[in-house]
C-alpha cells in the first residue's frame, strides 16, 4: 500500500490520550467567563419555575440573595438581572423604569451592598415596564427612537446609582450606547462599563424570555430596531457605532446561530466580545435532554466552548450555575 507521502505526519499523535489532548486544546471555557442571567420579581418570598425555561425561576427578593450566595461559592462572580413587573405596573411610557424606589434598584442595591464582590449587569430597555411589550414608546404603529433614547440613559444612571457595574441596553435603539455614556459621564460614573447588544438579532429564540417576564409585544414585532438574521454587514456597523459612542463590550445575540457574526466582530474590533446563549437555545438543550435524546453536560459544555472558539471571551448562558457545578 503506497501512500501520496510517507505517514510522517499523523495528526491522531496528538489525540493519543486525555493528557495529550489537553496540552494542545486551544480553546476552554473557564467559569469565569460566564454571566448568569437571573429573573426577579415583586414578591418578597417567590421563587417561581418558568416553565419553558425548566431550572430557572423567577426570584423575590428573600430568595435572590441566598441564590446570589450559592452561585459565588460555585464559582459564578457575574450576574444579569432582569424584572418581571407587575402589569398593573406597566404603561405606554415605561414610568415604573424610571421610579427610583422600584424594587429592580432596590434589589440591585441590596446584592451589592451583601456581595460587593458580584459583577452585576443591568437590562436598560423599556419592554419589562411597558404596557406595549416593546422596547421603545410607541407611537401610532412606530417605535420612537429618539424619545426612546432619552429615556434609557436615565434608567441607566439610576441603575449606575444603584451600584450597577455593567449597564446591558437590550433596546436596540439608534444612539443609545452614546446618550448613556454622556449622562453617565457628566454625573459622575464614569467606571460603570456599558456591555452594549450591539448586533442583537430580530430571532424566535426569545420566546421563553418573554413567557418569563411576560414581555411580548402586544402588538408587530420588532424587526424596526433588532437586526434580520439574513443580514451580517450591519452588524459591523452597529459595532463601529458602539465603539465611537463608548461602549465596552459589544454583545452579539443569540449565539448558536451566530458564531459567524461573533467571529467578523471578534475579528474587527479591540473590545472584548460577548455573546448571549438566549432563552430558546436553553430551553432546546433542556427539552430534549429532559426527554433522553442528548446528554445535558456534553452539549452545554460543546455549546459553550463552540461559542467562546467563534471570538466570545464572555457567555451570558442560563446553563452558567449547572455548568460551575458540573466542572467543579
Ligand atoms: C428585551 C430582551 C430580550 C431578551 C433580553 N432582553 C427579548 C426581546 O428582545 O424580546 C432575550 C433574552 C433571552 O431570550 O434569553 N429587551
């Protein structure tokens, strides 16, 4: 048997064994990486299952600290909170957002106060407060961005007040990054990092999301400001904007479907990239694991590691505390 060359090159050399292997992996993914996003809400003692999203619950504030506590020992540092808001609450402009007793800053306030340590990022968006269910005011059919806007840097700078360490506009409005930045500038905060959604897509991978917080828009949905998926020049553009107006870390989401978005943004900027394993991918993992079909910690671990191999140095993922537990 003749070969085009003699084997002197046999790449399985270097698959021999775990130790091996191990040497040459060119890619981890290290707890430290990852952001756990968690949901609260308006009842001191709740702890309530959301069922498309099955292991995350929906925490009052007795139960947010003492989940905080047991993610810190397993090694998690960073948290994402997000509101659910009471509809009675809610309203065409966002009010409750921008209530400096609501029980989002309260809480923000009160897990730094107990773990200084914990990063903890913010939502700056209206869709949780809004009776419309979208990410601006709405206006005949239309979503304002301009008004939208002015609206967001003061969420933002309250929630910097709060002791916010990483402000996450989610809204995908024109200007923001840069109007946060200037008020957060002028008063003051100018160590609070803005991890930016800068190329978030228009995806059906939110819907779990939405059950959660029940956030969906009442009405259209909201392909005028997130990106269509068929598209990844404008991602680029959103990143070179972000970047001009002060941004941090530019986050692209959801992440599975876009490992190539998050490669040409890795590639093309010096920031540090970020990506979202939203909702939808997590509840894909969990249904068909719950049903036997694939095993959980193999694909979380695969799911993860294919994201960071794309460019992303961070991963918000609702697997986070499982996945500390397992590594652990
Ligand atoms: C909205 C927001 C969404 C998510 C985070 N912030 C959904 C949406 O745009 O409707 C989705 C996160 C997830 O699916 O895990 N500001």
């Amino acid at each position: 048997m003749y070969y085009i060359c003699p084997m002197f090159i046999r790449p399985r050399r270097l698959r021999k064994n775990a130790a091996i292997r191990s040497l040459v992996e060119e890619v981890s993914t290290p707890i430290s990486s990852l952001i756990y996003p968690l949901f609260i809400e308006d009842e001191p003692s709740a702890r309530n299952a959301i069922p498309s999203m099955p292991g995350q619950y929906r925490l009052g504030k007795e139960e947010i600290l003492p989940e905080i506590e047991s993610c810190l020992e397993a090694g998690l540092k960073s948290f994402c909170l997000f509101p659910k808001v009471k509809e009675a609450l809610k309203d065409s402009a966002a009010t409750y957002s921008l209530d400096a007793q609501n029980f989002y800053l309260q809480s923000i306030q009160s897990i730094k106060e107990k773990f200084p340590e914990a990063v903890i990022m913010t939502d700056v968006a209206l869709d949780p407060y809004s009776s419309d269910g979208h990410d601006g005011i709405v206006k005949d059919g239309k979503i304002l961005n301009d008004e939208t806007i002015e609206i967001l840097a003061k969420m933002a700078l309250l929630q910097a007040q709060a002791g916010a360490d990483i402000i996450g506009p989610s809204d995908m409005m024109d200007g923001r990054v840069g109007l946060i930045r200037k008020n957060l500038e002028e008063q003051g905060y100018n160590d609070t990092l803005i991890m930016s959604y800068t190329a978030k897509y228009a995806s059906g991978f939110y819907g779990p999301f939405r059950d959660a917080l029940d956030s969906a828009p009442k009405a259209g949905d909201k392909k005028t400001y997130q990106l269509s998926y068929k598209n990844k020049q404008e991602a680029l553009l959103e990143a070179t904007l972000d970047e001009q107006e002060g941004a941090d870390i530019l986050m692209v989401k959801p992440g599975l479907s876009y490992l190539d978005i998050i490669q040409d943004l890795a590639d093309s900027t010096t920031l540090p990239v970020a990506a979202y394993n939203v909702s939808g991918e997590y509840a894909m993992v969990k249904a068909a694991s719950e049903k036997g079909w694939v095993d959980e910690k193999a694909i979380v671990e695969e799911i993860l590691t294919s994201i960071r191999r794309a460019g992303a140095k961070i991963v918000l993922t609702y697997h986070a505390k499982d996945f500390a537990t397992w590594i652990r």
